[in-house]
C-alpha cells in the first residue's frame, strides 16, 4: 500500500490520535501518583493496568527513571532519621540478616536444582530474594556472565512477588497485630526489592519506615561479598561489582539531619517529597509489568521465587513474632 493513499493516511492519524490519548492518560495517572490521596499499593496498581490495557508510552525510559528516583527518594528519607537509632537498628538486624541471607541462597541452590532449572536463573532470583531484589540482580549479573533472558526471568520473578507483597504485607500485618518495629524488621527482611519495602512499611506507618528503610540498606550492603562468592563459585574472572552508592547518600543525610540544626527545619518537607517519589517509583515499576514481561518469566522460576518467599517470610515472622 502506497504511504500516500487514503486510507494510510487515515490510519496514520489514528495511531497518531491514539498515542498521544496514551501519554495523556499516562500523565495524568503520574500527576495524581503525587498527590495524598494515593498510596504506594494503588499506584503500583495504577500502573499494572496502564501496562496491561494502555501500554508504557515511554517504556525505553522506564528503568533508568525508576532507578534513579528510587535511589534519590531513598536518600531524602534520611532526612527523617537520626544516627542513635539508626546505628540502634542496624546492630539490631546484623546477624538476623546474615543468618537470613544464608539461608535463603542455600534454599534457593536446593531448590533450583529439584526444579531442575537453568543455574544462573536461580542463582539470580535467590540473591534477588536474600538481598534487595533488582539491585542485587543487577550487580550480580555481570559478575556470573548471565545472559539477557536470564536477567530478564529473574527481574520479572522478583517484581511480581514484590507486587503482591505490596498488598499483602500490610494487611498481614493488621490481622497479626504487629508492631511498627516488629513490622518494619518483617517487610525489611521479607520482601524483595527496596521500593516495596519502603511502600508496604510508609503504609503501615512512620516508625516501620524508619526501620524498614535502615534495615533494608543495610542489607543491600550484602551484594558485595555475595557477588565476590558468585565469581568464586561461577569461575568468573570479571568482578567488576556495581556497589550501591547511594546507601552512602542515605547515611550523610542522617548524619546531616542529626547534627545541622538548620536542616532540621526542612527535613519534613523533604521526607514527604521523598514519599511521592517512592509512589511515582511504584507507578512506573507497575506500568513496566507488561504482558510480555510477565509471559516471559515461566512456571518454574516463579515457583521457585514463590518457595524462597513464603519460606522467608513465615521464618522470619516467627522469629520476631517470638524473640
């Protein structure tokens, strides 16, 4: 058919009209992501259905943007901290998380290997699972020389359980009648990924935050030795490993939010900000979930991930629920 005719130029106009209803809609959706009268869990909803039914008009854009308001929103949480309880939280959750982390990686070996299932696959969806989700698959993907497909089914894995974790975590814990620290330390320890970390505790409330936060990037610390084992293990002479710098970042702001009293003025307004942010964060990662993606993971890798997880989760509740 001729570009010029008709009826390719009718066409042409509807698809025009039909992105730009997208990104409308898309924008309009990101706005109201800001505003109060949203929580974490409905925008990561909000997003799951623009991906299912509209599309991700920016998708190519779309894990560079999450990954850096996550790691900017997370450092201006800091701004609501101060350093006696953070260093109080951090010793605290110390040896749970290398007990936890351990653990979840040996589970996560045995696992793969009854299911059957490629050998970089697992490894990755485990250290997604024991660490902080896509970060720690991220930097470990280098390490063991993963390929694509490989990355592409361990991310999917970890962000469908993060999603559900969003709703799940905080209703748990209502029917459980969990403290805000009891709380904090459960979601920090159980639930993959950073960014639903901190949604599912912000929802349960300011003290769960802290705590869940503090703990959270402590335990992201954990991807450098981990990613040093999996060269050993891999036989992998590339150890070139992506630290994350931002937890640096986190740290200055608590300190700067403990010892400048000018700050203090304004760290309110920053940890709000901040909090959009996170729910801006969650849209995005929703509106990423396309139908592909989630076609891509498998059976297999999304039993395993769901094995870790609930094993994860009810330890550590019990745990803490008694000591």
């Amino acid at each position: 058919m001729s570009n010029n005719t008709p009826l390719y130029k009718n066409r042409r106009k509807f698809l025009d009209r039909s992105i730009s209803t997208r990104e409308v809609i898309f924008l309009l959706v990101l706005i109201f992501c800001l505003s109060p009268f949203i929580s974490p869990p409905l925008a990561l909803l909000a997003g799951i259905i623009i991906a299912q039914f509209i599309g991700h008009p920016y998708l190519h854009l779309n894990h560079k943007a999450t990954h850096l308001l996550l790691q900017v929103s997370v450092v201006g949480l800091g701004f609501g901290m101060n350093v006696s309880t953070a260093l109080k939280t951090g010793k605290d959750g110390i040896l749970f998380t290398a007990v936890s982390i351990s653990g979840t990686l040996i589970l996560g070996y045995l696992s793969g290997r009854v299911l059957k299932m490629n050998r970089k696959t697992s490894f990755l969806i485990s250290a997604g699972t024991a660490i902080c989700g896509g970060s720690a698959i991220a930097a470990v993907s280098p390490v063991i020389k993963a390929e694509e497909k490989q990355i592409s089914i361990a991310l999917g894995t970890v962000f469908i359980l993060n999603s559900i974790a969003l709703f799940a975590f905080p209703f748990a814990g209502e029917k459980l009648h969990l403290s805000q620290s009891q709380f904090g330390l459960w979601s920090a320890m159980a639930i993959h990924d950073t960014s639903s970390v901190v949604g599912a505790a912000s929802k349960y409330g300011n003290e769960a935050l802290q705590i869940a936060t503090t703990v959270k990037l402590a335990r992201a610390l954990w991807i450098i030795p981990v990613a040093f084992l999996s060269s050993i293990v891999f036989k992998s002479k590339d150890k070139k490993i992506k630290v994350p710098y931002f937890i640096g970042l986190f740290i200055v702001a608590i300190i700067v939010n403990t010892y400048v009293p000018f700050v203090q003025r304004f760290s309110g307004y920053i940890v709000e900000i901040s909090k959009s942010g996170l729910t801006v964060t969650l849209f995005l990662i929703g509106c990423g979930l396309s139908r592909k993606t989630l076609a891509s993971v498998g059976l297999k890798p999304i039993l395993q991930g769901l094995i870790l997880w609930v094993v994860i989760s009810l330890s550590t509740l019990l745990v803490i629920h008694y000591l």
